[in-house]
C-alpha cells in the first residue's frame, strides 16, 4: 500500500478544540481532528486550512506544526502520513460539509473522551500545551 500524504488541524478556541464525525472511512462514525488529503501541487499548510474549511466552515490561524503521525489502517489496506497543525480559531461556527458528518467544539477533556484513536488524543494534549505556552510568553 503506497502512503497518501493528509494533513490534521487540531482547532482552538480558548479551553475548547474542534472535532469532526468522521462521515467515510477510514474510522467512519469516529470523531477526530479536522483534515484530509493534500492535493497535487498543494502546500501542506494550505491544505490545511483547505481542509478545515470544507469540513467545519470555521476559519483559523495555522500557529505551527505539531508532528507528523502514520496512519497505518491496515483492516482497510490504507496508510495516511499525517502532518498535524495547530489553529486558533478566527471566525466561524461549526457546520458540518464535505466529508465530515458532524462538526463542533468541545471542551479539551471532553474531547479526548470522544477520540478513539490514542495518537489523536496524544496530538490534541501537545496543541493545547504548545497553544497554553504561546498565551503566557
């Protein structure tokens, strides 16, 4: 299986995070981080903020990368490297489109409670300390 290159926004808006209902697979009914492919010719940065669009309606400031994750979903033969961004929420409220079947903020303890995936729990605790830090210096 040949790696698809996808990008991840972990989205702020003071103590809460933006997560999606995934509405395809892989992990479809899931919810996770806003995101998706990256296009032909396409930055990743901008894809990222592509993504987020599509998916949520909501606007945000890429504040910076948080890491690059493998998303090995053997049982349906699909490997994703993610490269994963932190946002802070500019405008918008959450409304589901493109492939997302649900989109809303919730607050960061919730969230982790709502993701299945450890990576994606482990991605939205390094965006809140990295986004904590940027507001104290």
């Amino acid at each position: 299986m040949t790696p698809v290159p996808g990008v991840g926004v972990v989205c702020l808006k003071g103590d809460q995070v933006l997560l999606i209902r995934r509405g395809n697979p892989p992990r479809m009914g899931e919810w996770s981080l806003p995101g998706g492919r990256i296009e032909a010719g396409e930055r990743a940065i901008d894809a990222a903020l592509r993504e987020l669009g599509e998916e949520t309606a909501v606007t945000a400031r890429i504040g910076g990368l948080l890491d690059v994750v493998d998303g090995l979903f053997l049982g349906s033969g699909r490997h994703y490297v993610l490269i994963d961004y932190w946002a802070e929420w500019i405008s918008g409220e959450p409304v589901a489109g493109d492939d997302a079947a649900e989109a809303r903020f919730f607050g960061i303890e919730e969230a982790l409670r709502m993701v299945d995936w450890d990576e994606t729990r482990r991605i939205i605790r390094m965006a809140v300390a990295t986004y904590s830090n940027k507001i104290v210096e």
